[in-house]
C-alpha cells in the first residue's frame, strides 16, 4: 500500500510552490509540460517533490508490474495541471479525492488488445497457429485481407460517413500497406494480450518473436541454401541488389559487382511442412 497522505503533501508542495505560464522563458526551465491547456513548470525543489511521489507510487507492485514511469508520471502531470484551475483552498479535497480514484482508474486502464504485426517473406497456405499467434494466409506478395475486414467491420455502422468515403479511406489505408511493403511478400500475424497501449504491443511483440523462432527450428534440408530469412517487418534485411565498384589502384580495369543482400526465397508454411511439425 502506498503512503496516500504523504502524495497528497507533496502535491500541494508543488501546486503551492509552482507557477503556470505561457510565456517563452521556458528554456530556463529543465521539467516543463503542457497537459489540460496550460503549462507548468518545475524547479528543481519542485521536481524532487515529483520523483518522491512517483518512488511511492512505484512501491505498489501492481503499479511496478504494469505500468511504465512515463504513464504514471503523465497522469500526475495531468492531476497537477487541473488542480491549477481551482483556488488553492479548494486543492487539498481535490487531490484527496484523485488519490483515492487513483487505483481504480489505473486498473481501469488495463485492457485486451488485439495486435496485428506485418511479417516479412513468409508464405502461408492457410491460417495456423503457434501458442497464442495466429499466422494468416498470404500469396506471392501480399495479404492485407485481415486489416481490410478490420476497417469494414469499424465502419459498417458508422454514420458519419458515406459508402464511398468507406471505400476511400480503406484504399488510402491500402496504399499505405502496399507503400510500407515496398514489393515484399508480407502477411501478419495476430495476437491478442492485456495491459496500456504500450505495454501490450510490447508484449505482443516479444510472443510474436518468440512464435517466429519456434517456426525457424523446423527448417528442411534446403532452407539454409536459399536464404528464406523472415521475421517482424523492419528486423530482418529485405531483399535487394547492391552495387559495389572495384578496381585496381592505378589501372584502368573495372570490376563492378552486384550482391543480392537479405532474403532469396521465402520461408513457405506448405503442408509438408506442417506435417513435418507435427512429427
């Protein structure tokens, strides 16, 4: 349990000690930000005052396991900047009754996601799994038929828009997937975890790694030739040609060279390969 009164104080030290303003001199100032309209800076008695509040919060393990310093330290900046629209007499009730809200209004932040991940070069003949990821169907370049059904699906009973404003805003979406391939294969996988925004992604992420090194240990007897590298798109070197110019100093003999760099062939889920996982 943390230490409910000893917050509140240090609040009203800083709301006490500190004053809100709009003008440039914010350069003299090393703790500042804007939250609610209005700006607030801190000296450094006032930032001491801060960190003490966020090490008692963070002795509160369920605050410790599932939320990061920024979060925590963005809602006290938020709680700091309304306390400024009230006179100061009436800070101390508004504090008290923050504080007691607290709790409940972190747990309430906690939710399931869904997250989907585009993967680079793996070819996929139908949707499977691996622990708690999903893994949709791709052909030979992309599969963006999960995102698409996604959209259809938020904006089939929204109103604000007509059917072709639908159409155009998934198509704009599609030409951002398609941009983002740049023309390599890509499909996505899917995975669902709880938590803040930030933290779940990161969550899904490391499952999804993790899924994707389980899926490397079943290699046939050809992959390692063909270089069928996959992965997260952004963690693995996509395919492409590089030139490198070399002669010998003093000569006039060219020798230019073109490399293939990344993966050659895609890492293909067939069934004979999922047979043989099932081994």
């Amino acid at each position: 349990m943390v230490n409910s009164k000893k917050i509140i104080n240090h609040l009203l030290k800083i709301t006490t000690n500190t004053k809100t303003d709009s003008s440039d001199h914010l350069k003299h100032f090393n703790h500042w930000w804007m939250n609610e309209g209005i700006i607030v800076e801190l000296d450094e008695e006032s930032v001491k005052d801060k960190n003490e509040i966020l090490r008692e919060i963070f002795q509160d393990p369920f605050v410790k396991n599932n939320f990061p310093v920024p979060f925590i330290e963005d809602q006290i900046n938020r709680m700091i900047s309304l306390s400024f629209k009230l006179p100061l007499e009436e800070r101390p009730k508004f504090f008290v009754e923050q504080i007691k809200e607290f709790p409940d209004n972190l747990k309430k932040s906690i939710k399931e996601w869904t997250i989907i991940v585009p993967i680079d070069n793996l070819k996929i003949e139908k949707k499977f799994t691996i622990g708690d990821v999903i893994f949709y169907p791709s052909d030979n370049n992309q599969n963006f038929d999960r995102i698409v059904d996604l959209f259809k699906e938020v904006l089939k009973e929204n109103t604000h828009y007509s059917n072709e404003q639908k159409e155009a805003l998934i198509n704009d979406q599609l030409t951002v997937l398609r941009d983002s391939a740049k023309g390599s294969l890509v499909t996505f996988a899917e995975v669902k975890t709880k938590g803040i925004i930030e933290i779940a992604q990161n969550e899904a992420m490391n499952k999804i790694r993790m899924s994707l090194n389980i899926a490397r240990l079943y290699n046939l007897p050809y992959d390692g030739s063909s270089r069928m590298y996959f992965g997260i798109c952004g963690e693995v070197i996509r395919s492409n040609l590089r030139y490198i110019m070399r002669y010998e100093s003093g000569k006039p003999s060219l020798r230019p060279r073109m490399e293939r760099t990344g993966f050659v062939l895609p890492f293909e889920f067939t069934e004979k390969r999922l047979q043989f996982i099932a081994l």
